[in-house]
C-alpha cells in the first residue's frame, strides 16, 4: 500500500503547517511571484507576533550576524550561483524522474520526487528572505491586523 494515496484529479489540496510549518506557509503565500501548487492553507498555531517578539535576539543577535549577506548577495556571481543551482536541481530531478519512469519498482521513489520538488518553493525563497533581512526589513506581508482580519 503507498503511504499517500494518489490526488484524483480536481480534488483542491492544502497545505498544512503547525508552528514554524505555519510561518513558513504564510511567507510562502507572501511572495507575489511565486504561484503555490495548492487551493489553500491551514494554519495552526500560527505565531502571529511581530518577527522582534516571535523571534527572541533577532534584532540583537540574527539581524546584526545577517547584515554581511547583503553585501555577497549583491555580486553577480552569487545570482550565477543562484540560478546555476535551481537549473543543476531541475535537471537532477528530471533525470531521476526519466530513470525512476523506467522502472515499476521505482514508483514510490517518483512520488518522492514530486515531494522533493514541492519542497523547493519553500526552499527557492531562503536566499531571498535571507536578503531583505540583511537589508533591513523587519516586518513581512501580510502583516497580523491583516491576517486577523482573514
């Protein structure tokens, strides 16, 4: 038996996150330019304090130890880097893919696959949120009067 059952076609999917999964769903959804795989999200627990009270030392200790990153950030190397690391990934999975397709064996190791590449939207917008901290942003969007207002 698979352990998760294939998703029939129609059928809307949500992602569910408790705690950080939660915080990581919403700064997920925030990113206007990175379109989600699913209808929508279920949060629980989700810490909706300002990031200096959800975070203890962020300002005093997180913020100053990520100021630098700015600056390697901003050389053209580093986006090289970026970009030549999501195409070297793309082309990994689908060669793996191509490889797993071959063989009935391997179909559980393609539902991974696809999971592997579902964790990529997560992990595709690190450098980005590691960015505007370094860059002096404090807060994101959506901030909590809006999400209470949800």
């Amino acid at each position: 038996a698979k352990a998760f059952p294939e998703v029939k076609a129609g059928v809307p999917q949500f992602a569910v996150g408790h705690s950080l999964g939660a915080l990581m769903h919403t700064l997920a959804a925030s990113r206007p330019t990175t379109p989600l795989p699913y209808s929508g999200a279920v949060l629980i627990s989700f810490n909706n304090k300002q990031l200096k009270d959800a975070i203890p030392a962020f300002e005093d200790v997180l913020a100053p130890a990520l100021a630098p990153y700015g600056d390697f950030a901003s050389l053209p190397s580093y986006r090289d880097f970026l970009s030549s690391a999501r195409s070297l990934r793309a082309t990994s999975l689908s060669l793996a893919r191509e490889a797993a397709a071959r063989s009935p064996a391997a179909a559980p190791f393609a539902s991974f696959l696809d999971d592997l590449a579902d964790l990529t939207t997560v992990v595709d917008q690190i450098p980005p949120l590691l960015e505007g901290i370094a860059d002096g942003v404090r807060e994101f969007t959506p901030p909590p009067s809006e999400l209470q207002a949800a």
